[in-house]
C-alpha cells in the first residue's frame, strides 16, 4: 500500500499530487506574496474596513500594517494566512475561526522562542561553570 498523497513542499508553496481516488486532493497550492508596508499602521480593505492586515485573494497577496508592535504584526499576518487557507479550501471567510488560529499561532512561536532562551542559557550556564 502506497500512500494516497505525495506532498512536495517547494519555495513557491505546496504542492500534492494523489492517485485517482483521492484526486480531488490533488492541487497545486501557490503561497501568497506578503508584504509589509513599513510606513502604515494600518491598512483600509476594499469593502472600507481598517485593520492591520488585508488579503486580497484576486492578487494572492496579504498586505500587513508594518510600523505597529511585533506581536500586532505577526497576528495581523497569521490572521490573514487563515484567510488564505479559507479560500483555497473553498471555505467562507470567518473572522472568529482566522482570530483564533493567529492567537493560537503566535502562543506556539512564543513558547517556542521562551524554550529557545531557556536552552541557550542553560547552555551559557553549562560554559561558566565547564571551567578551564
Ligand atoms: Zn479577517
């Protein structure tokens, strides 16, 4: 038994190929272009609304705020990667579902970045104490 998917991660995005029974798998996902707008600190839609991040699905583009906090920049850009994920599985935009995925994102890239510090200063704690 083979697997039904293969997955090609490439710099341009990811892209599946199935067999026949799981064709409609099959795509090739192209990861958005993202860009930061240094000057802005916020970003107005087309349909009017402000906020710090846009994606407009016609360019494949998410558009993010870039003279605000870090944490405001990268919850703007992960919420608009949930849009991305929202369009290309053919799923409604939803604010709450796209909110909580950035929240729950950046929680993980924290405690991950918190593990991090603590490994490099147990291993600075590891250098003072080796001696020599
Ligand atoms: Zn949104």
């Amino acid at each position: 038994m083979t697997d039904y998917c293969e997955i090609e991660y490439t710099e341009k995005g990811v892209i599946t190929k199935c067999d026949e029974t799981h064709d409609k798998r099959a795509g090739t996902f192209i990861l958005p272009g993202i860009t930061v707008l240094e000057e802005f600190d916020t970003i107005e839609s087309e349909d009017g609304r402000i906020g710090f991040g846009v994606y407009v699905p016609e360019e494949s583009q998410i558009y993010v705020a870039g003279n605000v906090p870090q944490e405001i920049k990268l919850k703007a850009l992960f919420h608009e990667l949930a849009h991305w994920v929202q369009d290309i599985s053919g799923i409604d935009f939803d604010e709450d579902t796209a909110n909580e995925f950035a929240e729950r994102l950046y929680n993980a890239m924290a405690s991950v970045e918190t593990h991090d510090k603590r490994t490099e200063n147990a291993r600075g704690c590891d250098k003072q104490t080796g001696g020599d």
